[in-house]
C-alpha cells in the first residue's frame, strides 16, 4: 500500500485528525479479508453475521476470543455452513487454559496460533492478504493490534476506544506513517462520520455526542449508593457486554468517547459536548462554522456503523429495524447530571490533562468495573477508586507502547490497593 501521510489542517488549537476527513480512502479489493478481534463478544458475533451476509464481498482471514471456545466454534461451524468456499481463518484464544484446551481440539488445533497477546499479534501481522481489522477486545489490551494493524497499513475498523484514550499519540504516528486507516465503529462515531462525508477539516465548529442516560438518569443521586448490579446491567436501550453496560451507566463511556473523538476528529474539547438523548434515536451530531446542525439518526443496530467502517463507508443493503418518524414523535435532549455521573467529569478532566491521565483513568476504571462485577465494589465507589487513583499518581509522558502499558499497570495495583481498603482487605 502507499504510503499517506498528509493530513489537512484542523482548526487552531485543536489536534492533527487521525479521522480521514476530506482525504481518499483506501481503495482495498473484494473480497475484502478481515482479522475480527474479539469473535465471542457483541461486535465479534455482528462482524460474523455480515460476512455470511456478503459471502462474496468480506472473508475472515483470522480471528481471536480470550476464552469463550463454545461460542468460538459455533461461530466457526455457521461460517462453514454459510461460507463453504471461504478458506479456514486463524485462530487465536488469549487465555492459555482455554489454548490448551483448543490445542486438543482437531477442528481448531491446525489454525491455531500462540496463546496470549502474542496469539493476537501474530491474527494482525502473519496472514497474508489482509485489508481490515474489525479490533472488538475490550479495554486497554486493544491498544497493541491496534498498533500493530497501523504499521501494516490496514483499514482499521475500531470498536476499542481505549486504543484512542490509551495510546491516541501513539496511534496517530503510527497511522500517519504507514498510510494506513481509522474508521470508528462506536455508533457515535460512525454518525459523526457520516455527518462529515464530503466536508473539510475547516467546516466544523464542534461536535455532539449523545449518550441514552443509562439505567440512572432519572435515579436520585442518594439512592445510587443502593443500587445492585442487577440494575446497572440492565441497560434500556443497547445490549452489549458487561463492561461496558457498566460504563454505559456511569457514563464513563461517554467521558471515553469524547477523549476518543478528540483524536479522531482532531477537535480539542472545549468543542465536544455531551447531551443525554434517551432514545437512543439521534446517534450524534455535527455543529459547521455558518451554524448549520446535521445529525445522523437510526435504529439501534451496531451492524450499521460495523458495515460503514468494514466497507469503507458505504451503505450496503442491511436488514435493520425502520426508523418510523411519525412513531418516533419527537426527540427529547437534556443535560447530564453532574451529580449523577462524576466519572463523565473525571474522563473530560483527564482528557484535557492529557499525557499519562487518560492512561491512569482507564487502568483504574478497568479494575472498577471489574471489581463491580466480582461483587467486591458498590457502584457509587466506581468514581471514587478512579479519583483517588489519579490524585495519588503523578502525570508523566506517553512516548511508547512500554510506557503506557508501565502507566497502565500502575495504575491497576493502586486502584487495586483502594478498593482493597474500602472492603477492609488492605494488606
């Protein structure tokens, strides 16, 4: 592939865009062959769904999970069935038990790769004819094959924001210097994306992100400190996994997306704002410098943004719900409650700090939420294990893969130390 490294310019102050905006995509050939990481999750199983939907348009050239081989070979077996031509991909399973366990399977053993991080390196950088990667993991681990598939020049179809918030400078260098590609997956992202096609970097004034508001938009703040995880996981709009239904309702994903947008689109952030839409029908929108507002709206099918990003932003014939304007009625927009969701505040706070915070940030909401989900920490405690972690770490300066990954872990063991003492296990 050629190399691409010009950008045009943005706006004063804001960030060189990592986003193509008003640049030639690549021109990649059918059928289009993808590395999807993350099969067993949510955007995993969808990207599956539209290569058996487009046999002759998109291949899976390889493919990873962390452990869940149930899923995994049922994935496999549907492809075989509705792809019979297609070649085998590669497999990659990060969690060296679940490795073991497929190393004894003969339907999987043959294509299967190194366990761990190495397993998903090589899914991004050993098969040949590769064009996209579709990077679903979840959280910082993204951050590596998403640096790896830019230095291969690939179209890079992200669903891992933290790969942004981690290792956003990272990223860009890397982009720009093997010509390669970010088209964002988030729903968010993608209707910004759309609302861009044909502009200039010079048109926009600023951007807006929806978020639905979560299971808690309208809860009290004191009741918070009572909620189970029952309720947090019980979000009203999407379903996705459990992290990031977590961060849904903290809104932490939102404080993510906006980090992630300032890379993207090269907008600093004093011209990214955050409005609560709870029906989840208006999927963002884009301010242009004469006042003029678009707004892309749909369904809430992540298949949408999914096939925008693989298929180098064309609208390809899916079967998704109609949006029925006369239905809808009307579309309700409010601000988000400080009170109500401090981690929005934490992430923008972060962001605006740059260098290692957002690093610290995600680390410590990872072990969070995690601890959320092992039933180890209450909700309300989310935001105070991030705060406190950023307060006791001091900032530093992101220059590598190594160093974020060094912030990174730091990060973890005082979250870690934090939440052991809220519980009474310190020492």
């Amino acid at each position: 592939m050629s190399s691409r490294t010009e950008h045009l310019p943005s706006r004063s102050g804001s960030a060189a865009s990592l986003y193509p905006c008003g640049r030639e995509l690549l021109r990649l050939p059918r059928p289009l062959r993808l590395v999807v990481l993350g099969v067993t999750g949510s955007i995993g199983t969808q990207t599956m769904d539209l290569v058996r939907r487009y046999p002759e348009q998109l291949q899976v050239a390889a493919l990873s999970c962390r452990s869940n081989l149930a899923v995994l070979r049922r994935e496999l077996e549907s492809l075989r069935n509705d792809c019979p031509d297609h070649p085998e991909p590669w497999i990659a399973v990060a969690d060296p038990v679940a490795h073991a366990e497929a190393m004894r399977d003969d339907a999987l053993a043959p294509r299967l790769l190194s366990p761990g991080e190495d397993g998903i390196a090589e899914a991004v950088e050993s098969p040949n004819d590769v064009h996209c990667l579709v990077n679903g993991l979840v959280g910082s681990a993204g951050l590596r094959p998403t640096l790896a598939g830019a230095r291969r020049g690939l179209r890079i179809a992200l669903a891992n924001k933290e790969s942004l918030v981690v290792g956003g400078d990272l990223v860009r260098r890397e982009v720009l210097a093997a010509g390669a590609e970010i088209l964002p997956v988030d729903s968010e992202h993608s209707a910004i994306a759309q609302c861009l096609s044909g502009r200039t970097p010079d048109e926009i004034e600023g951007l807006i992100l929806t978020a639905s508001g979560g299971p808690f938009r309208t809860t009290p703040a004191d009741e918070l400190q009572r909620v189970e995880l029952e309720q947090v996981l019980n979000h009203p709009t999407w379903k996705m996994g459990p992290k990031i239904t977590v961060d849904s309702a903290t809104l932490m994903n939102k404080g993510l997306e906006v980090i992630e947008a300032h890379h993207l689109f090269g907008i600093d952030y004093d011209r990214i704002s955050v409005v609560v839409h709870p029906g989840s029908h208006v999927h963002s929108l884009v301010r242009f410098v004469d006042g003029a507002v678009l707004a892309q709206l749909g369904t809430p099918d992540m298949r949408v943004p999914l096939l925008y990003a693989i298929t180098g932003e064309k609208h390809w014939p899916l079967d998704t719900g109609k949006l029925d304007l006369l239905e809808l009625g009307s579309l309700h927009f409010e601000a988000p409650d400080p009170e109500r969701f401090p981690c929005l505040r934490l992430a923008l706070e972060a962001g605006r700090a740059g260098g290692s915070a957002p690093v610290v940030l995600n680390a410590a909401n990872e072990v969070a939420v995690a601890a959320l989900l092992d039933r180890t920490l209450r909700y309300a405690e989310i935001p105070h294990i991030i705060e406190d972690t950023l307060s006791s770490l001091p900032s530093g300066t992101i220059e590598s893969l190594a160093g974020a990954l060094a912030f990174d872990q730091q990060a973890r063991g005082k979250a870690a130390e934090f939440i052991a003492a809220l519980s009474g296990r310190a020492g």
